[in-house]
C-alpha cells in the first residue's frame, strides 16, 4: 500500500515498538554522511591544485558552489517535499546524493567536479530539509528532543571523523575516494531509508508552485553567501562586495512581498510569527556559529601538528556526548526553553577559557565544556522550533532550522578568519563568547508556543 508514491513499511518494522527509533537510525545516515563531507571535502584542495593545475581561488568553489546550492535550495524543497511526500523526498535525495559522490570521484575537469558538487547539494538538500521533520515525526512528542540529540549526536561523529578519515583517503588511495567513500554509506541510507521510514500522513497541497519566491530567495542567500565569503577573504573587487550586498538587500525584500502575495507561497512567513521560531532559528545560527568557529580558528593558531587533530576532535566529541545523555541527565522539569540557555551559557564559558596562551590540554578541555554545552543546546533549540510549527509544514521548518545550521557555518568560518586578519585570535575568541550568549537571549526571549 502506498500514500501517493510513498510505500509503507513492511508490517515488522512498523509494529515494532521500537519503530520510531528505527527511523531516526535511518535518519542519521544522512546526518553523518553530510557532515562527514561537511568536514572532509577541504583537506583535498592541495591534490585538487595539483591534479587540475589550478589556483586555489578555483579549487575553493568545490566547497562555496555546493554550500550556495544547498542553503539557497532548502526551504524551496522543504516545501515540496510538505506536497510530495518527506519519505519520498529524503530517500530520492539519498540516491541524488549518491550517484553525484560518484560522479564527483570520476570528475575529468575540475569544471565538471563544481558541477557534479551542485548536483550533489541538491540531492543534500532533499536529506537536509527533510530530516528533522522526519525525527520528530517519528518518535512520541515526549521523546523529539532526546531523538534529535541522536541526530546531532550522528552529525558529530561525522564532523568529527572527516578531518581523519580525509586525511588517510587522500594520503593513501587518493582524492577522489573522499567523494566515492559515500557510495557505500548512500547505499545503507537508501535501503534502511526505504524500509525503516515512516509515509508521510500530514501535507500541505503544493498549488501552483512558486518559482518567483524561490529565485528571490536563492539570490538573497547566495549573495549573502558571498558576501560572507568576500568579508573572509575571498578575492573580489570592492564594488562587486557592495553590489552584492545590495542584491542579498533587494532580493530579501522581494522575497517578502512576494510571499505576502503569492496565493501558494514556498514559505508562509506566518510560520516565522511566533518568537520561539523566529528567535529560535537566529539562535541556531549563532549556535552553530559557535561550533564551527573553533574549528577554523585552531589549525591557524596551534599549526598542523599532528596533535591539532585531536585536540580539534574534543569538541564534536564533547557535543556527541551532550546530546545523547542531556535529557536522561538533566531534570525533566528543565525543558527545551532553559535548556536552550543553559546549553548556549555553558558554551560560551568554553570559548571563553580558550585563552590565547592555553596549553593544548587546556585547549581540549575547553572546547570540551564549549561542545557539552552546544550538545545540550543545539537539540533543544531544534525541539522548540519545531513544535511551534504545524504538522503539515514539518519539512519546511526542518528546511529553516538547516538553512540557519548552513548560514551559521558561514558565518562562523568568515568572522573567526575576518577577525584574525583585524583584531588576532581575542578578537575571535570574543566573537565566538559573544554568540553563544547571544544564543542563551534567544532562548531567553522566546516563550514556548505549541503548532496548532
């Protein structure tokens, strides 16, 4: 039987008791591929260079093409994916994502590598817009916050293995294997996808759908994208930097009154009126501002010793473990709201102890304390956002809830290396302190309010 194109579980799995967790297993399939390519894709530019004789100014569009695609994409394929079907759209983005990996380990030029990491992105997309919707779908109401612990439990090992798992790819069997290491994962996350997920029972009907608004809104967030890019050190001339600013400026606006306008708008900005989802995403954004941030810092002030590595892996495993145990630790009387705050002040107090002159162990311990708190922080937050939003428009708010991960990750890249250029590694260190308790207000602002 089927719900649209969608096909049911097979009858053992979905009278399982444990059957909600089972999806969010197959969830995080995807969770740990994308932020294992997240991490990963990086450490080949110098045998990209090498293998296509190209400056680095071109190898770096391997990873802003793919990032532009995806964050310019989420919200529109959330939306459809609330029409379609969210099993639907998170297993065929499972297959998009796989065979571009494919294609980009086969990639003859480096031009066709760019193109295939766009098409890779768009399969990402229909992962990343989908699974956050899919986890708390999944599970009983009481449990959606332990589960996208899980889930971001999934996305830190993945984070927190790229950066090894590269560096043997590249050093041993080559580049490409850092795209075609995917293959086997996609395929795992393609069969548990299709028989561990749940069909989708709420929908939002698509009508006709709005090209306009999704145009405006890429053009808003790719200009920003490159804005942020620019302010960090990509090479552009000063007058494209304002020009861009103007286009992320005017393409925003648009993108409201057209949404104000459309009669089936790809985001109904209603969805953004409650605090607690519109604080919510801007302190996910400063939460994973938080997360991402040290990990562009550090390399540039403790070097590439071998010790950088796992002095750099204290924080996604301090962030793991926080979010699997924080709502079996934690009183059940401290809800999402002052978990968001606890999480966001606990760490910032870790970015603030990274002194500039801190011992590599003291070092670890910090952005141990700094990814305790962002483990505790960080699911919370997603728990929030996401019971404010209707049922029917699960998928568009996971898009938001990933579309503020992607920007924050931009961000946290760009002001960490902005501030190293102007005001050294306090300046950064400040930043990074300053979002965290930036994040805890969010929290503090915005009162929970249940989605009718």
């Amino acid at each position: 039987m089927t719900i649209g194109l969608e096909r049911a579980r097979p009858a053992v799995v979905r009278d399982h008791p444990q059957a909600g967790w089972f999806a969010v297993g197959a969830v995080c399939f995807g969770a740990f591929m994308g932020q294992l390519d997240a991490s990963i894709v990086t450490l080949t530019f110098p045998a990209l260079q090498h293998e296509y004789g190209a400056p680095l100014a071109a190898v770096q569009w391997v990873s802003l093409a793919y990032l532009l695609a995806l964050v310019g994409l989420l919200a529109a394929v959330g939306r459809v994916a609330d029409a379609v079907g969210r099993k639907l759209t998170y297993v065929q983005g499972f297959g998009v994502f796989t065979i571009a990996s494919v294609a980009c380990g086969l990639a003859p030029t480096l031009g066709w590598l760019i193109a295939f990491r766009v098409v890779q992105a768009i399969g990402a997309a229909m992962l990343q817009a989908n699974s956050v919707a899919l986890v708390v779908r999944s599970v009983r109401e009481d449990r959606a916050r332990a589960a996208l612990g899980v889930q971001a439990a999934a996305q830190a090992l993945g984070l927190a293995l790229g950066p090894a798992v590269g560096g043997l790819l590249v050093d041993t069997v080559g580049w490409r294997w850092v795209f075609l290491v995917n293959a086997p994962v996609g395929l795992a996350g393609l069969i548990a996808g299709r028989y561990l997920l749940p069909r989708t029972r709420e929908r939002t009907p698509l009508g006709r759908f709005d090209g306009a608004g999704v145009g405006l809104l890429a053009t808003a967030s790719t200009a920003l994208l490159l804005v942020i890019s620019g302010v960090s050190g990509l090479a552009m001339p000063g007058w494209l930097l304002v020009a861009l600013v103007g286009a992320a400026v005017f393409a925003a606006i648009g993108f409201v009154l057209r949404e104000k306008a459309a009669s089936s708008p790809v985001l109904q900005l209603s969805v953004l009126r409650p605090p607690v989802v519109s604080l919510g995403l801007a302190g996910a954004l400063c939460g994973y501002l938080v997360l991402f941030g040290p990990l562009t810092l550090l390399p540039q002030v403790l070097g590439t010793a071998g010790g950088t590595g796992a002095v750099l892996t204290c924080l996604p495993a301090g962030f793991a473990v926080a979010a699997v145990l924080a709502d079996r630790v934690l009183p059940k009387r401290l809800g999402s709201r002052g978990r968001t705050v606890l999480g966001a002040l606990v760490a910032a107090a870790g970015c603030a102890a990274l002194g500039p002159a801190s011992a590599p162990w003291e070092v670890g311990v910090s952005l141990v304390v700094a990814g305790l708190g962002l483990g505790v922080f960080i699911p919370a937050n997603n728990s929030a956002v996401m019971s404010a939003i209707p049922a029917r428009m699960s998928a568009t708010g996971g898009g938001l809830v990933n579309m503020a991960r992607g920007l924050g990750t931009a961000l946290g890249v760009a002001l960490v290396t902005l501030c190293l250029h102007t005001g050294g590694e306090t300046a950064a260190l400040a930043v990074l302190a300053g979002a965290g308790v930036l994040a805890a207000a969010t929290g503090l602002a915005a009162r929970p309010e249940r989605a009718r």
